[in-house]
C-alpha cells in the first residue's frame, strides 16, 4: 500500500516537472485515444508533436497562434494567483475584437500609424468593460464570477453575430454576415515577409515581460498572490480585497479584449462570426500548464499552438475528428491538475495495516 | 441516582492533536449537565462523538443501560438524543414548518406539523408562528426552531451547544424556564458553555474540560465564578505582586469604541475606554470568546470605526486601514500565526513583506525591495532566535513557537509607538515564551506602550504593569496589576463587574 504525505514545503522540482511530465502523459494518453480510434498512434503523435517544427511555415503558425493564447493567459494569470475564476475571457476576446474593429471601422479609409494605437486601446476597454460585469456582481453582491463569466461568453458571442449582420455588415458583401476588409491602416503589419507572423506577436511578448515585472517586483503582484494565498493574512497586509479584485478582472478582460482585437486586425483583417476559435477557454489550459508564471505561460502559449497546428495537420492527413484534437488538449489539463498533486504531497510506502 | 447516558474512557485524536483523552462522566435523567471548557478544550469534539458526527478512536458509551455507538445522527435521535448547534441550518426562504418538517427523520406534511409545533411550542413557553418564513424571524426565533424541532421528538437527552451567545437577556431567560420545565419532566440536558454566572445558575452538575481531558467535576452552585474560571484556565489565580512603574505621557486613547462583530457568533465590542502611556504594557485578561479578536481587528485596522474612536499622538486614525495605521506607529499581531498573522506557504521573506512594507520602507511607489526585505527578515530571524533553515522557508514549515517568534518580532522590530499582541505566547514551548514575553517588556522599557490580549493569567500578571478585563465585549477600567484582587478577576472574568451585576436569571 502506499499513501500521501504532506511535504513540509512545495517542491520547486515538482513546480517545474509537472508540466513536462503532463506533456508526456497526454502524448501516451493520446496514443490510446488515437488507437482506439484505428489510426496509427506514432504517425499521430509525430504529426501533432515534431512535423510542425520542420515545416516553416507551420513554424512561424506557431506564433501566431501563440500570441493571443499568451496575451489572454497572462490575464487570466493574475485573476488565477487573487483565486478569481474568470472563465469568461473568450466573451472579453469577443467583445475586444468587436470594440477594436469598430474603431477600425469608423476610420475607415483613413490612413494614420495612430489608428492601430487607437484600435488596440478600444479592444482593451471593450474586453475590460465586459469584465467588469462579473466583477462588479461579485464585490457588490457576491455573485459567482465562475458562472457570471462564462454566461456572458454566450451573450458575446451572440452579439458578435447580430452586430456583423446589423451595423457592422459590409455594405458591399452581398449581405454576407461579416464586415468590410479592414484598410491598410487598421490592419497589423507583418514581421516576416510571406508569413503571418504580426506585430501582436511583440504585444504578447511585451505582456510576458511586464506581467513578470508586477508579479514579482510590484506590490500589486505581491498582493495579488497574497489574497490567493491568505485572504485572511491580506485584510492584515492593508490589501483591499474588493479592489484588487476588479482589477485582476479589468487585467484579464484588457488583455482577452487586446487579443480579440488583435485576431481581427492580424489574421483575418476583417470582423467575422468565426473569429473565435476557443482561444479564451485554451488559455485557461496555457495558464496552469505555464504554472501561473509569464515565462511559463509563454512556453505553454507554444506548446498549446503546437496542438492547433499539428492538430490540424491530423485532421486532414489521417481523417482524425476535430472533437479527438480536443480531447487531446483537455487531457493535458486533466493530467497536470493530477500530478499537481505531487507538488504538495510525497507518495510513501507504507506496509499494509500501518497506513 | 440512574444513570441516563455513561461515558468511559473516550479518546480521539486527529492529526497532531489529541481533541480528547479518556473522558469519563454520566448524565442523570432530568438533570442540566454543563460541559465547560475554553475554546479548544475538547467540548465539540466530545458532543459530536455523543450525537453520532464522530466516532470515539476508544472507550465507550451506554445509553440506559444499552451499549450506545450511533454511526450516525440518525441513531442518536433515534434514541432519544437531540443536538441543537450553534450554527443554525435552516432554509430561509421557507416557512417555520417546512423546514421543521425537513429535519424530521420520519416524513410528516408541514400542514399535518403546523398544529403539533403550536402546541409543543406554547406546552414549553417558545412563542413560535409555524407559517412564518424563517428568513423574517429573529436569531433567538430561529434557535427556538431548532429546539421546538428537536423536542417534537421526545428527546430524553438534549445537547445544546453554546445556546445563549446569541441571545438578548430577555430571550436567555425565556430559554432558560424552558430547560427548566423540560428537566422536571425528566429530559436531562447536556449544556456547552464558557459563561460561569449563566452555568452557576442553570446547571445541576459541571464536568470541566481542559486540553482534552475533564479535570474537575463539580456543582456550579457551590463553587464561585473565580473557581470555576481558574478550573477552566488552569493555574490558581495567585495574588498579583506590585511592581515599579513609571508612566509617560499618554500615547494611544480609545474613547467610547464600538464595533459589532462582523460575524453573527462573535462578541460586538461595547464602548471601551482607555488611555495607555508610554512605557505600559497592559494586559488585557478574559476568556476566548468576549471580544478579543474584535479589539484586535478594530485596532489594527482591519475593522474600521469612527475616527476620534481612536487617537495615536492625538491624531484620529479609527477609520484608517492597517498600513496608514502601521505608518502612524500603531501596529498588532493577531492570535492565528497561519493564515492571517502570516501566508502559510508563502517564505519568511514574503511574510516580511506583508507587515514590515510601510515602516521599513520596503518598497520605492510599489517597487519591491526584496534585497532590503532579506536583510530585513534575516535580523528578526537573528534577534529572535527563530529556528528555520532560512528566510526563504515556508512559514507553515516552521513550528509553531518559532513562527510566533519570528511574527512578534517581525512587529516589534518595527520600532513601533503602539503594539498589540493577542496570545502572543500560545502553544509555544517555556523558552520560547520567556523570550518573547521579554522582547514585549524591553519594547516598553524602551518608551513604547503594549497591549496584551492573553487567556494566560499567569502570563499577564508577570509581565503587566496594568490589567484590565474583557468580557462581553466590555473592558474595565485599566488597574495596576497589584491592585486588583483574585475574586475581582475571577467575577468579572465571568462578565460581572462591580459595578454592574450580570444579568442572569435566578
């Protein structure tokens, strides 16, 4: 028999293995599922894991997919330390991408390097007003941010498709339900010529440096992990638990909001219903696998667009279902929150009876 | 006598602490049995494993004269054994009735209920409307909800825990002529309290716990309040010696403090008074429970009251929160070291930081210092001799007297104009305690004032140059600690002040 034991402290080593060893066992436990499903589990694997690296084009994909799970994961990051749970960040990517492009939008056919500025500051506002929604319902009444969050994902996205048949519909797209291709002044310049590598990939790098900076060098980090760590021990630290807390969700919805902008104004150019592709849900996934940590979060952004990128590679090289791809990503949370376990806790032997 | 209910020999441990050890004594029928005891002597523990929530790790129980180990509530109440907690469950958007009806074990319609719960409710004198929604009653209403509940089925033994703390006198005494009637009518009555006067009254027999194990069993009516309270604490409560004392000029003022407790079980503090000089260390004495967490909270800031409630250097700042406190130079140690004095997995460094930022000036407009925090976390851990690896452990790794340690020296080291300590010695080993009662004296020799909140008598009377007493969320007035005599503690430490008898029912 064997039992759990409390460490006396957490294991640093642990911090930084489980990730790894997550990984590892979605690749195994994804192996299964692809079996399972008649397909050859090594070719699978080598799809998903290793071809995007050989491929340059794949390459550079992985940036810019990478940026707005990075953007957005950072946000959630400083809500996760405070112990507030917005799973709603897909609606801010939503509502960011809609206040940015409506910018764009109003400007259109003006040219001027400060309508991208502009853009990128509505976008924020835009996903940080969302979020004050479940925030100001839960320092006012208590309201669960959980279930208020990702409520609103819906109304979101419901919105997004009334506002691209309504008024933001192209007036020449033969009533299509999307909005007119962005001008060149709204539109991210490319970084590397023949790719889609975009300048929000240097926002979410930017991102990852200063978030690093707050949390570990700032007394708002510094009170942000206080709060999720003792909330008791933080009314004793002077921290204001209701202000802090609006800001972690203005934070979070700001970055979401700056990433949906970012999607729109970068690789589509244009404001469409399909724009979200679950960014907002994965990046709750990028920010426990980066273990909180923005350079963590930067190397977890990677290795979940390594999933998309490979994963579509799968889907039409061995006819996987998108639905396994999913799967296969939800295994990788699954896996890390199990071995988590071992950061706090040591497996002992213990012969039977004495346990 | 007949013996309603025996206990022999249980015992229960959890994980680092033994919450009972061989507990043994009986209940008659008919009669009100007290449980007294401080907070985290064993009283819960003992009546959960009575009511069937815990099982006992050993001994054994016999109900009238039958083996007694229910598995679970049901079993006991089955029996005839009632528990009425302290914490209400009951829904509020639901009638008096309906709720009633939900907690039964056997299932009756409200409607069928409704008459049987007017006539138990007038038969033992608890006015009680059953269609009434429970979310409009008061909280001494609600409590009768539960015993009406319980009553309904003919218990034989009634466990009532801690049942007037959240009462008004007036409903304490329509409760008590209840407990009265049902012990005449043979339904004996096991009651959990830590107020002396209110046990002296009711109660017929009293088993006393303290760390787990009954040291005295006794009847309240023959003993004092100060007995009963030194029974429970421990030590005798020796003649206080006189010692040299000098006051400076005043320092720290309360004028009139009030604050309700912002939890509906815990003590409202009542207009408290007192001016404290430099150079005094005053104890404050009382058991757990009158409002000592309360004064702790609204002098560091954690609770807010009216400015001029509190002055320091005769600047108000009672509306001010803990760092514009701890600037001012009025800075406090709470009782809980984990959790709320420090962050459990958070490293010495960073529990440095959570009080010392302000006064250390540990950080330049939010930049943190951490380099200045090391140095600093590191002198507390040198003067204070706090036994740990280094300032970048786990506050929970480290025991719980060097934890202490390192929390009082961390405000001490501060330099600061006033500080406040609640239990700064528990559960920490002699040495350790000798040390820090040390550091508090010398923070004073040194033209500082402290207050000592401490359940220690013996604690206050070595190291106080004054005493006062809280209970009922009132204070005395502060008295040189030679002064005061043993019976003065002693009553008002059971809530009775000379001027001012409790009001308890006779």
């Amino acid at each position: 028999m064997f039992r759990l034991e409390a460490r006396p402290q957490q294991s640093r080593a642990m911090m930084l293995a489980t990730p790894v060893l997550a990984v590892i066992a979605t690749m195994i436990g994804g192996a299964i599922l692809f079996v399972l499903l008649g397909k050859d589990p090594v070719e699978a694997i080598r799809i998903i894991f290793i071809d995007p690296f050989f491929d340059p084009f794949s390459r550079s994909e992985l940036l810019v997919k990478g940026a707005p799970l990075v953007l957005i994961a950072i946000g959630l990051s400083f809500g996760f330390r405070a112990g507030i749970w917005n799973i709603g960040a897909e609606g801010q990517f939503i509502m960011g991408a809609i206040a940015g492009s409506a910018v764009g939008l109003a400007f259109y056919g003006t040219a001027g390097l400060w309508l991208l500025p502009l853009m990128a500051l509505a976008g924020m506002l835009g996903g940080a007003a969302y979020a004050m929604v479940p925030a100001i319902l839960k320092v006012r009444f208590n309201a669960n941010e959980i279930l208020v969050s990702l409520m609103l994902v819906y109304v979101a996205d419901q919105f997004l498709r009334a506002i691209v048949s309504g008024p933001l519909r192209n007036p020449q797209g033969f009533n299509f339900p999307e909005s007119r291709l962005f001008h060149d002044s709204a539109v991210l310049p490319i970084l590397f010529d023949g790719t889609r590598v975009h300048v929000g990939v240097l926002a979410a790098l930017v991102a990852v440096i200063v978030a690093w900076f707050v949390m570990e060098r700032h007394v708002i980090g510094y009170n942000v992990k206080l709060l999720g760590a003792a909330p008791r021990a933080a009314g004793f630290a002077g921290v204001k638990q209701k202000r802090l807390t609006v800001l972690c969700l203005a934070i979070s919805g700001g970055l979401a909001g700056l990433a949906g902008m970012i999607e729109a104004a970068g690789p589509f150019g244009q404001l469409v219903p399909t724009l979200p592709q679950g960014y907002g849900f994965t990046a709750i996934i990028v920010a426990f696998l980066g273990r909180l940590n923005p350079f963590g979060i930067l190397l977890a952004g990677l290795v979940m667009a390594l999933t998309y990128i490979g994963g579509e590679t799968a889907q039409f090289r061995l006819q996987l279902p998108a639905a396994a791809i999913s799967t296969f990503q939800g295994m990788l949370l699954f896996f890390l929150l199990g071995f988590d376990l071992f950061v706090k806790y040591r497996v002992r032997w213990a012969r039977k009876g004495v346990a | 006598m007949s013996t309603l209910l025996d206990l022999t020999g249980l015992r229960k441990a959890y994980p680092g602490v033994i919450a009972n050890d061989d507990v043994s004594f009986d209940i008659a029928p008919g009669e009100v049995h007290a449980l007294l005891g401080e907070n985290g002597a064993g009283k819960s523990t003992l009546v959960k494993m009575i009511y069937g929530l815990v099982k006992p790790d050993e001994g054994r129980m016999v109900l009238n004269g039958a083996p007694y180990a229910p598995t679970r509530p049901g079993d006991a109440r089955a029996l005839g054994v009632s528990m009425v907690f302290q914490h209400f469950s009951l829904f509020e958007a639901l009638t008096v009735a309906e709720n009633i009806a939900l907690g039964l074990d056997e299932k009756i319609s409200p409607s069928v209920l409704s008459p049987r719960i007017t006539e138990v409710s007038r038969t033992y004198g608890l006015p009680l409307d059953p269609s009434r929604l429970i979310g409009d009653l008061s909280v001494g209403e609600r409590q009768r909800v539960e015993i009406v509940r319980c009553l309904l089925q003919n218990p034989k033994l009634l466990i009532m825990d801690e049942p007037t703390s959240v009462l008004t006198p007036q409903e304490v005494e329509i409760l008590f002529a209840t407990l009265r009637k049902l012990s005449a009518e043979g339904v004996a009555i096991l009651y959990i309290s830590h107020k002396l006067e209110e046990i002296r009254a009711l109660c017929d027999r009293a088993t006393i716990l303290r760390g787990g194990k009954v040291v005295a069993t006794c009847t309240p009516r023959d003993e004092t309040a100060r007995s009963l309270a030194e029974m429970m604490i421990g030590t005798t409560l020796r003649s206080p010696g006189a010692r040299d004392f000098r006051p400076g000029a005043d320092i720290l003022e309360l004028r009139e403090l009030s604050l309700s407790s912002a939890s509906p079980f815990g003590t409202s503090l009542r207009e408290i008074t007192l001016a404290l000089r430099e150079g005094e260390v005053l104890g404050i004495a009382g058991v757990a429970g009158n409002g000592q967490e309360e004064l702790l909270a609204a002098l560091s800031g954690e609770a807010r009251v009216q400015p001029e409630m509190i002055t320091l250097d005769g600047v108000a700042l009672g509306h001010m929160g803990p760092n514009r406190r701890r600037a001012a130079g009025l800075l406090a140690a709470p009782e809980e070291r984990l959790g709320h004095a420090a962050a459990p997995d958070m490293s010495l460094t960073e529990n440095t930081m959570l009080s010392a930022r302000i006064r250390q000036k540990l950080d330049t407009s939010g930049v943190l210092k951490w380099t200045a925090t090391r140095a600093f976390a590191d002198a507390v851990i040198k003067a204070f001799d706090v036994r740990t690896p280094g300032n970048g452990s786990a506050a929970k790794s480290l025991s719980g007297g060097n934890l202490q340690k390192f929390v009082i020296g961390r405000e001490v080291m501060q330099n600061p104009r006033v500080l406040v300590v609640n239990q700064p010695t528990w559960g920490v080993d002699a040495a350790a305690a000798a040390s820090i009662r040390e550091a508090l004296r010398q923070l004073a020799a040194e033209g500082a004032a402290v207050i000592v909140i401490s359940q220690d008598l013996d604690e206050l009377m070595e190291m106080s140059d004054t005493l006062s007493i809280l209970a009922g969320g009132r204070l005395s007035a502060p008295r040189p600690t030679g002064s005061l005599t043993i019976e003065e503690i002693g009553q008002r430490m059971g809530g009775q002040t000379a001027e001012e008898p409790a009001h308890v029912p006779a």
